[in-house]
C-alpha cells in the first residue's frame, strides 16, 4: 500500500538579509508504501535531513507535492493547513532527532510514556511500557525516576528514541538517531523498527552509519548535491 | 523575492476553533494600533503571539479580554449562551458575565492583576464571588484547589501577594484565572521578570494545567524560548499587522517574511 508519494519537491531557503536564495533540494520524486523502510542517502550538505523536516514541516517546502495517504484521509503535506499538520503529528507522523528536549521536573520515565498518555492508554499501562522500553533501551534502571536535564549525551538519547518509538506511528521520519548510541541501544533501535515496520509503519531515515540498521533497509533514496545532477534517483529496490 | 507559497484550509481537523476574530481594528487617536487582524485558536490548543514593543501584539489581547473596545472587527468564542454571537456588541453587564466566567489573564505586572494587600486565597475567591458564590467554606476550598492546582504552597494561602516572590505572585494570578475553569486563558508576559529556573518551572505549570483542563491558551511574549516551550501555532505581528503565522517550530526554524528572520536571528 502507498504511504506517500513525492513528486517535484523542492526546497530553498530565502536569506533575506543577503538577498540571496540558497538551494536545498530540487525536483526530488519517489514513494514510500507502509512497512517499507527506506535510506536516505547522499553526501553532506545534500539536503537529507533538509527533506525530513519538508515533510515534517519544520521547514516549508517551496514548490512540488508530498501526498500522504494518512488514517484521516489523502493530503498533500507540502501545502496542508497547519492545523492539519499539527494533528498528524499528535497521531500519525513521528520524527526523531539526535536530540532530546527535557522538562524540568519530568523524569524519563513520565517523558517516554507521556504520547501513550496523549494517545488515551491509562497512566499505569503506560508508564509500564515506557519502563519496558526503557529496558530495552538499556538505560540503567535507577535513571528511571531522574530528570533526564542532567543525563549524559547517550542516555538522553536513549530517552529520546524510546519516547519517539513507543508509539505506532504510521509515518516515521529519522534524522541520524544513532549518533552517540552505544552497541545495546543501536540493536535495541534496530528491533524496534523491525517491530515497526510488521506492523506497517512506513519510515524515511537518515543515517551516518547505515550498516546500524544494515538489514530492514528495503530501499534507497540517493541525493545528488545540486552543483550536479539536482536529481534524485532510486537505486534497485531490494527484494522484499 | 517570491512570496511564502499559500497553505490549504484544514481539511483534516473537524473541530470548529474554540476562537476566532475578523478583520480586528484599533485605533488611538490617529495612531492605528491594529489592522486587519484575524485569528483563531482550538480547544486545548497554545496559540504564540510574538512582536516587539509597539507592535499591537497587547492591545490584541486586551480586545480579546473585552477590557476594550474595537474600532471594527468581530469576535467569538465558542460558547453554549453566546453561540455565534459577535463578543463586541455585548452589553457592560453580559461582557462582564463572559469575562468572569469563560475568561482569565495572568498579567507580567501581579499588581494589574492582584490586590497585593489581601490575602492570597482572598485574591482567588473574589472570581467565585463574582460569579455568585456566598458561601465562605465552599469560597476557601475552592481557592485552596486552584492554588494548589497551580502549585501554590497551600501553607502559605493566607499571605498577601506583596510578602511573595514573583514566581509565588505569579501562581496566584494564574489560580484566580483558572478559578471557574475558563474556556480561554490569556498570558501577557507571564515569566518576563522572573529568573530563568523559576520561569522553567512556570511553564511547566502552565503547560500541565492547559494540558489537564484543555484551556485554549493564547500567550504573548518577546521570549522566543518560552513560545517554543509552550505554543503550538505562533503569529507575528510587526506594526499593528499580522506578518506571518505558522506552526512554532516552522516560524522558529524556517521564518519567510523578512521580518521574522531578522526577530529570529536576533534572538539567537
């Protein structure tokens, strides 16, 4: 089943104050269906992460199509009102960072259960599969009930993934998750998105070691700096 | 230049917004205060309005507060006796009956919204007894409730706001604001003054509450750091004029109008 389907997007930043316009990305085109997981590949300064907040809409894409076949109903994520946008990611569209942003006085364990919370599950189930995640996370148990503000880099992170994860998304976008993961958390994110991807979750992800997730990649978007080709290309899909 | 390509109406989202003015205009004088400002805000949903002084981004709240009059534009609120009814052409005592009721403001200066020489409770109960409540035992427990619903140390409930901190002043602004659970909650400023950790915790409190209560909450500041905390959609307003609006992450990260990027930037 087709999730979404990029046509001619484009990115460019205006700079007002240099009146100049800086080029992202041009013209990229290529489908994502449910349950597929999917790289996105290309050197430095090539516009990855550039294109996960487009769809995110961090950033507002310029020009081209995103249609995205969500629970709701199809909508084009490039031009969608930002109500509707903001309503997808409450339900449907997850995307994770390399950073995590803590609350004070909201320990990791509250933090990782709080989009089960939102999602209606009672606080006690949820709290217990956040602890599950936790685990398997592998972050120390005496954490559980600490503030992550004063964790280390990789412990934050390890909150981060396991709040990003707990829920099923339908849409998943990743931008470089495993920097600064040790080898449980990497396998651990590995497992997770395998058990995501069963469950049909389609995800686009960004990776600056992709042999970390070597074996769910089922196919591969390749972005070529502009200075080139501007033009995005698939390499052969793997067989499924 | 090309202008920020225009966004679709929702097409997803059902809900019909808890808020919405059109075309708000103020003058002062000659001096126009506002022009054509249009908005609109959901249940449980944190509206950010952002602009330097002068900008206008308070004397919308004080329209949407109905402390003031327009010069044109209509507003309304989404509310069972009032439905579909334009806020202001309210007559002084029905005005007063929706400001009591379905909304509150915590203001960044307490005395505008306290008297700082009555008790704390007191400060609180005075909402109850303007909507009609007499009794002293149901005037304390209530004002006891939205105190500590604002983490207010109950203890000390019966202290005058002048003998507290700023962060303590500010928590008894919000519970006589959350004291009859209004639909719309106002913030003007409402941590500029205090140091960083208390405006933290602050926030962390208005966040819980607007989540727990599903307030619709539009909050105006010049701290960018405490609109990403709190907002999910922001407007920018630059001379009276709505300049950009957009999802805060958006405005913050990805600003188009000239304006924003300079307010951004200067901020970082």
């Amino acid at each position: 089943m087709r999730l979404l389907s990029v046509e001619g997007l484009t990115k460019r930043f205006q700079i007002h104050q240099l009146r100049r316009e800086v080029p992202a990305f041009d013209s990229l085109s290529f489908e994502l269906s449910g349950g597929e997981f999917k790289l996105v590949s290309g050197p430095n300064g090539a516009g990855k992460s550039t294109l996960l907040r487009c769809l995110y809409r961090s950033y507002l894409p310029t020009s081209g199509k995103a249609i995205y076949c969500s629970r709701l109903g199809t909508i084009d994520l490039a031009r969608a009102a930002d109500e509707d946008i903001a309503l997808l990611r409450r339900q449907e569209i997850g995307y994770v960072s390399q950073f995590l942003r803590p609350r004070p006085r909201v320990s990791a364990l509250e933090l990782v259960a709080e989009p089960l919370v939102h999602a209606g599950k009672s606080r006690d189930a949820a709290l217990r599969d956040a602890g599950e995640s936790l685990e398997a996370f592998g972050l120390k148990p005496e954490l559980w009930n600490a503030y992550p503000t004063t964790f280390s880099g990789g412990e934050q992170q390890k909150v981060n993934l396991a709040r990003a994860l707990i829920r099923p998304n339908h849409l998943l976008l990743l931008d470089e998750p495993t920097a600064s993961l040790d080898a449980t958390a990497r396998l651990a994110l590995a497992d997770r998105l395998d058990e995501l991807k069963a469950q049909g979750v389609g995800i686009l992800g960004v990776f600056h070691h992709p042999e970390d997730v070597g074996e769910l990649v089922d196919s591969r978007i390749e972005i070529a700096p502009l200075e080139s080709t501007n033009v995005a290309y698939e390499p052969e899909a793997r067989p499924a | 230049m090309t202008a920020a390509p225009r966004l679709d109406a929702p097409r997803l989202l059902k809900a019909q917004p808890v808020l919405s003015t059109v075309g708000l205009r103020k003058t002062y004088g000659k001096v126009v205060a506002l022009e054509d400002v249009s908005l609109h805000a959901y249940r449980g949903e944190v509206l950010g309005i952002v602009g330097e002084s002068g900008s206008g981004k308070s004397t919308v709240l004080r329209l949407l507060n109905l402390q003031e009059s327009p010069d044109g534009g209509e507003y309304f609120l989404d509310l069972p006796e009032r439905n579909r009814q334009n806020l202001f052409v309210l007559n002084r005592f029905e005005t007063r009956q929706v400001r009591v009721h379905h909304i509150g403001i915590v203001y960044q200066n307490p005395h505008l919204g306290l008297r700082m020489k009555n008790t704390s409770s007191g400060n609180v109960a005075e909402r109850l007894i303007l909507a009609g409540e007499r009794t002293f035992a149901t005037l304390r427990g209530s004002a006891r409730d939205s105190l500590s619903a604002s983490e207010f140390p109950v203890a000390r409930m019966d202290d005058p706001p002048f003998k507290l901190s700023g962060g303590m002043q500010q928590r008894v602004q919000l519970a006589k604001a959350i004291a009859l659970r209004p639909t719309l909650l106002l913030l003007d400023e409402p941590t500029t003054g205090l140091d960083v950790s208390v405006q933290a915790l602050v926030l962390d409190t208005l966040k819980r509450l607007q989540y727990e209560l599903g307030i619709t909450l539009i909050i105006v500041s010049h701290d960018l750091g405490v609109i990403r905390t709190l907002a999910d959609r922001v407007m920018v307003m630059r001379g009276g004029r709505v300049v950009e609006a957009g999802l805060t992450d958006q405005i913050l990260e990805d600003p188009q109008h000239p304006y924003t990027q300079q307010l951004v930037h200067a901020k970082l």
